[in-house]
C-alpha cells in the first residue's frame, strides 16, 4: 500500500492515519531523506525518533536493521526488538521521491519460507548424504533430467539423452530397464530395478532404483519419475559377508565345529548344522528337558559355574568338556562363549563356538599318560642310582680304607705297588659313580649352579698344581698363561670350574705322551657386571679325525674303540663337561687334528662382584691336619654309630693317629641309649641304617634337653647325589663326609666341627 502524491494533505497526518489502520509508515522528502515515521513503525522495529532525520532512506534502513536480504522485487529488513524480531518491506509509488513509504510485516511469510527453504536443504542434504538422486523421464524426447546428487562430477548438465544414460550399464541390465520403462510409460505403475553401470575406473557401481509413473502427457504415455540410491558399498558388504560365510562353512566344517545363539530374554536358541551333528540327537534331547544336559554327568557342574562367569564377565570363557553319550563314550569338546550386552550393561544374547577336540584331547591324555610314566621311570631310575651308588659305596670304603691304612703300615716296594693299584682302581672307580650320578642329575634337570665370589686366576693355579704330578710322570709340563684385564675377583661356581676344566685336563694328559699340555685363559665384559671367560686346553697328543669329532659329545663315547682298549674311560666326562657348561652361560668347542693334537675351548659367564655386599662364604679347602691340631684332638672321645663292621673298622683305622677313645653303636637307638649313659666329644653318624636311621637320631638328639643335644655331629654315607649335603645340614649334621671315605677329608672335618671345643679328657 503505498501513497506517492502527498499534495495538498499534511504529511504527519497522514502518517497518524496509517498508525491507526496498524500500518507502519516513515516520511522521506524530495531528496530521499528520512523525516518522520508513525508510531507503529516505531513500535515494530524499536528505532528511536532521533535518529532518524539527517539520513536517506536507505542508509537508515541499512544502519538501523540486523539485516536486509533480496526478496521478490524489493528488498526486507529485520528488525531486532525485546518483542522478537521482525521482517518488513517498503514499498512506495513510482515517479514520486517526496511522500510516504509504507511497511508491510512479512514476518509471518518470511518465517515459513525460511522453515520450507531449511527443510529442503535438510532433504538435499540427506539425499546427498545417503547417495540418492531424484530423476524424471520423459518419453515424447526420450530425456532424463536428474538431480545433482546423480550427475556424474564435473559434468554440468543435468539433463541427458536415453542413449547417453544407458551406455554404461550392465549389458544384462539394459533389457530389464528398456521393458521397465516401456511397460510404465504405457500403463503406469511402480517398479524396483537394482542396475549396474561402469565407473570411469573401470569397478561397477550398484544402484537401486525406484520407478513410478506420473502424469500422462499429450501424447498419451506416463512420465516417469524415480529415486536412485548407490547401494555399491552394501553389495560389496554383502558380497564380502557370503564370501566369509563360506570360508567360515568351509572352516567349521574342517574343525568340524559348531556355533550356537542363545537369546536370554526370550530363551530362544539357534544352533548351526555343524552344532547338531557334533552334539548328538540323544545330547540334544537330553538338554532340552534338563538343563546342561548335554554334557557329561561329570562335567556338568563345572560347565555351569563356566557359564556363571561369562555372564559375569565382558571377555570370551572357554572350557574343555565332555558331551552326553548314552553308551558312555566320552566326545571331548571346547566350548566358547561371549555374553552381548545392551546400552545398559544388561545380558542380552550369549554366542558361543563348540570345537571338537576328541583326537587333541586323546593325544594330551596320553602324552600326560607318558609324561607320568616317565616320570617314574626318572624317579626309578634316580632310586636306583642312588640306591646301587650306596650299595657300591659301601663296600668301596672298606677297600679303599684298608688301602689307605696299609700305605701307612710300612710296606715293600712290591707291595706298596700293589696297594698303589688297589688306590687307583678304587678312585677310578668312584670317579665313574661320580660321572653317572652327575649325567643322571642333569639329565633330571637337578644339576644347580652355586655361584660365589672366588678368585679364578687361584682357581685355575690350584687346577695345574693339582694335574701337575700326573703331567710330569709321562714326562710333560702344564703352561698356565692368563690373559691381562681378568679382575682379581669375580661371580662363579668353583666346583664346576674345577670339575669342567678338570676333566679337560685329566683328557689332555691322557692322550698325550710327549710335547706339553697348555691351558690359556681370557676374559672380556660382554655387558656391564657380566664377563665371559674361555678356558682353551690344548695338548699335542693323537688328536682326532672329524668323524671322530662328531662323535665326542655322545653319551658312553669315546673316539673310537682303539682308544677304549689303550686308554680307557667311559666316554662321560666331555658330555657333563659340556652340560655343565650350558648351565653356567657358556658351552664347549674343540679343534682337532689327527697325529697333531687337539685344543679345547670352555667358555662360561661369570659376574662382577659387588664390592659393598658382604663377603661370601668361599667352599674350604681341604688341608691335611698338622701335628698341633692331631695333638689337641688326642683322645678325643667318638660315638661311631654305623651298621657295617667294615666301615667302623675304616674309621677307627683312619682316625689311630688321635689315639680316640671308641663307643659304637649299630643304629640310631643304640646311639641314643649311649648318649644317655656318657659323655662324648664327637658323634659320626652314619645316614642308612636299621631300627632307627641317622636322620631319625639326629633329630631326636637335636630335640633332647640333654647336654649332648649341641654335640658335634658328621655325617657318614654313601649319599652322594644333588643337594644331600644342604640337606643333612638342615637336619641339625655339623657336617657331611661321603662314602669312601678319605682320611684326610674325615680328619679335617673333625678338626673343623670340633674348634676350638676342649675334649672331656683334657677337662677332666
């Protein structure tokens, strides 16, 4: 509504009359300048009356509205008030600058066509989201006009001809889509295609299209009008899930497993066909008239309370079981099971996977069945070693104890000869005990590694000492050559240092009969605290042949039967050499050559020491006892409790230079009964014996509130396999002496348990 001549009517009035009828209105001048506005302009936008004059329309429009947008012919203005805002259009007669411009409030029209504009945008946007494109065809000019959401990118326009739209579909396609839209065009109605078109890529795109007829043109047929949705990725998903579906078929079939579903709102149960066969019709039937029916009457229980925990837990449980079988058979299955859970956190679906294991489980329960069995055959075979080594220890100490006791009996040369084989044979002999019980120990996996800190240069020194005599009666000589940067101390196992390094040496002698043995000894930090040493043993003696070299390290192998006859030996000691070894990091080589000599080479770890922890506890070394210790301990008074006359009778020989005072006794009772009616300075207990054992009197004696419950105790047996000394010594033992018996050995420990304790003779 607009008034574009003013003449000869008051301005101001006029505006006051429009403010009645509710019609907002401002007054402009011939120059376009603002001069006034009605009360209800003013009280639909909230502009204030000073600050309209000085301006042109449209710069005070502009300045005074939150914003301004193109609509239709014109332009319109929001306004932002307290009351809400607000959209007016101006509008005012042509030809005419001076008079009045009168607002209409489209608020209400520009409101709807925002929500209408908003929501075709949301539906663009879908559509766009969703991979759907609308078309129409029309059959009078045989043209499809589409949507952007199915013109191809970069391709302007949206219209094509037939010819170009069906060029790249499928050539199985095009028959099925000329007779859709012959059919609609002609009769109208629906239809459903799924169409395969090339990509420029070469890969096919899948689309889902959906027809249906429009209105009938002049010249009789159906327009045509469509959805089309790209369903590519969704034929390649289902593509792709039958695919895994048959290797999954192909898998459960050779697993011959079974998968199952259970509902657990509505208890409904699905099973796989691979699930039924493996369960059985009897399992089946059983378990749907009781629960866990299924499985073995045994298992049940167990079953359940695996069930319990997967409804408790978020992860797959699994359990080994066994199936019903009415005949009693036992089918071996693993079950697995997953509990789903809704947003809640409450159970709603359980799958699971039942694999059979019957051949798996067949295996484990008969190589259980083997591992028992050779366990006991392990178990066997150390009672009986250890059993045969005591019973040939036994009578072993009485032959060499008369030996030793006849060396000093002032003998002929002749018979000194004799006795010397008699010593010989019968420490050859305890050397092959030693060798069968320390494989058999390995072999076990009971051969531990003592480690304390030692000085090896002192070790190896006291090695050549020892060999040295041995060396020079056939004529050679050990060099010892010690690399520099060996620390003075270090981390190691003295005893299988000696033991390993012993054995190498005793070889090279023994097959060396003219040049010289040497024994060369290096070091280097492999890593801070951890040192390697090599230990090379070369000789000049007969050396090897490869072939004979790749025997060595055999179990009862020499190099060949020629050296058996001429040297002798068991062919043990390069095989625990090089076990023990392995135990202590390092491992054994040899380099040989036949006529020229042989060199072998033990390598082991050994750690630093630590210089603030306190000092170790170094193994004794057996010293013979000089004639100030003899002199303190003459008379000494001596329960020897022992069943075999033989083996007192050693004893009492070895010890004749302490002129003891003698009490014996044949078992523990008998040793008790003597402890109640004397006093003694020392009691030497052998370990195996009738009515009551050594172990059984030790403790007794350890328990009493006697006196002699702190008395010196040693150990006589023919014990002598892994840990026997530790745990003698844990019995309440002073000490422990193996059988045979060395006189040395036997003195010396006396001399050690006894200190510096004084004898009942001397006190009395």
């Amino acid at each position: 509504m607009t008034l574009s001549d003013t003449t000869g009517i008051d301005a101001a009035a006029l505006l006051e009359q429009l403010g009645a009828l509710g019609l907002a209105a401002m007054r402009v001048d011939e120059d376009n300048q603002v001069r006034g506005a009605n009360d209800a302009f003013l009280h639909l936008t909230g502009v204030g009356a000073a600050t309209m004059n000085g301006a042109s329309l449209t710069e005070f429009l502009e300045s005074a509205s939150a914003e301004h947008k193109s609509y239709g012919d014109g332009v319109v203005y929001r306004f932002s008030h307290a009351r809400g805002d607000r959209w007016l259009r101006p509008k005012r007669g042509r030809g005419q600058v001076h008079g009045v411009v009168i607002f209409s409030d489209v608020t209400a029209e520009w409101l709807m066509l925002g929500k209408l504009v908003a929501s075709i945008d949301v539906r663009d946007r879908l559509m766009r989201d969703a991979d759907i494109g609308m078309f129409r065809y029309s059959p009078d000019d045989k043209t499809f006009h589409f949507s952007d959401a199915l013109v191809k990118r970069g391709a302007p326009p949206p219209v094509s001809r037939l010819e170009e739209s069906v060029r790249d579909l499928h050539q199985d396609d095009v028959e099925k889509d000329a007779q859709v839209r012959d059919r609609l065009t002609a009769e109208g109605g629906t239809a459903t295609l799924h169409l395969r078109r090339r990509k420029p890529d070469g890969a096919w795109r899948h689309t889902l299209v959906q027809f249906t007829s429009g209105r009938k043109l002049p010249s009789g047929k159906f327009e045509i009008f469509g959805l089309s949705q790209n369903i590519t990725e969704l034929v390649d998903a289902r593509d792709q899930a039958a695919v895994m579906h048959d290797r999954l078929e192909i898998a459960m079939s050779a697993a011959n497993a079974g998968v199952y579903e259970i509902d657990l709102r509505s208890s409904e149960r699905w099973t796989s066909p691979q699930y039924q066969d493996l369960a059985g019709p009897e399992a089946l039937a059983r378990h749907s008239t009781r629960p866990f029916g299924m499985y073995h009457d045994d298992d049940i229980a167990a079953v359940r309370e695996s069930w319990e925990r997967c409804l408790r837990s978020q992860g797959v449980e699994s359990i080994d079981t066994r199936l019903y079988r009415p005949n009693g058979d036992e089918q071996w299955v693993r079950m697995f099971m997953r509990v789903q859970r809704n947003e809640h956190g409450v159970p709603v679906r359980a799958v699971g996977l039942m694999l059979d294991i019957q051949e798996e489980k067949q295996a484990e329960l008969a190589l259980l069945e083997a591992k028992r069995q050779a366990e006991a055959a392990t178990v066997a075979k150390s009672n009986f070693l250890a059993s045969m080594s005591h019973e040939i220890r036994t009578p072993l100490n009485g032959v060499l104890g008369m030996a030793q006791s006849l060396v000093n009996d002032g003998l002929l040369r002749d018979q000194r000869e004799k006795v010397d084989v008699i010593l010989e044979s019968g420490k050859t002999l305890t050397a092959l005990l030693n060798d069968v019980l320390d494989l058999s120990k390995i072999e076990a996996g009971k051969m531990e590694i003592s480690c304390t800190d030692g000085d090896l240069v002192q070790t190896f020194e006291r090695l050549r000492q020892l060999f040295l005599s041995k060396a020079v009666e056939r004529g050679l000589n050990i060099d010892l050559d010690i690399a520099p940067g060996m620390p003075a101390m270090l981390n190691y196992d003295p005893v299988r240092v000696r033991q390993c390094v012993g054995n190498l040496l005793s070889n090279a002698i023994k097959f060396t009969e003219r040049g010289h043995v040497r024994m060369a000894v290096t070091s280097s930090e492999v890593m801070p605290g951890r040192w390697g040493i090599r230990v090379a043993v070369s000789d000049t003696g007969i050396g090897m042949t490869d072939a004979v070299r790749s025997r060595l390290f055999s179990t009862f192998t020499q190099a060949d039967a020629t050296i058996t006859r001429r040297f002798g030996g068991t062919g043990l000691g390069l095989v625990i050499t090089r076990q023990l070894a392995h135990l202590m990091g390092g491992d054994v080589a040899v380099e040989s050559e036949a006529g020229i000599g042989s060199t072998f080479t033990l390598t082991f770890m050994a750690d630093a020491v630590n210089e603030t922890a306190p000092a170790a506890q170094h193994e004794p070394t057996l010293l013979a006892p000089n004639e100030t210790a003899i002199k303190r301990l003459r008379g000494i008074k001596i329960l020897l409790v022992d069943d075999n006359a033989v083996n007192r009778q050693v004893v009492k020989l070895f010890l004749a230079q302490l002129s003891p005072v003698f009490v014996e006794a044949v078992n523990g009772q008998e040793a008790i009964d003597r402890l109640h009616g004397a006093a003694f300075d020392l009691v030497l207990l052998d370990v195996h014996m009738p009515v009551m054992d050594g172990k059984e009197a030790i403790r007794h004696i350890r328990a009493s509130r006697e006196a002699w419950r702190d008395l010196p105790v040693i150990a006589l047996t023919a014990d002598a396999m892994s840990g026997d000394r530790e745990k003698y010594l844990a019995l309440g033992m002073s000490d422990y002496v193996s059988k045979p018996l060395d006189q040395r050995e036997l003195t010396s420990k006396i001399e050690g348990v006894m200190g510096v304790r004084p004898l009942i003779a001397q006190a009395a």
